[in-house]
C-alpha cells in the first residue's frame, strides 16, 4: 500500500466517522425538539388553566412581595 493510499483510506476512515457524528447529532436535536415542543404546550396549557382560574388577574404579578413585609 503506498503512503497516497493509506492517506485516502485514512481520510475516507474520517469521513466515515464524521458522517456518522453527523447523524447521531441530527437524531438528538430532533428528539430535543420534540421535548420542547411538549414543554412549550404544557406551559400554554398551563397558563391557561391559571388565567381560568384567575380570570381578574390576566397579568398576575411577578415579583409581588408577600403580605408580611
């Protein structure tokens, strides 16, 4: 085997190995996706359920200090 030879081999071995980084990277950031899509319909739900219950209070107070201060 001549050294153009192994140096091709060596790069195709590289390609192969960053190819397949690449598509294990893409399944997880699918599936993250996923996830956050969930999350982000979880909390509209939720916040619709606290405006429900709340109906007055549309904007309900961040940062309110307690009554005892």
């Amino acid at each position: 085997m001549t050294e153009s030879d192994r140096r091709i081999e060596d790069l195709e071995i590289r390609l192969t190995h960053q190819e397949m980084t690449i598509q294990d990277l893409s399944s997880q950031l699918y599936d993250q996706r996923l996830v956050i899509d969930r999350l982000e319909a979880a909390v509209r739900s939720m916040t619709s359920r606290l405006k429900d219950l709340h109906p007055g209070n549309a904007d309900l107070p961040v940062n309110e200090r307690p009554p005892h201060y």
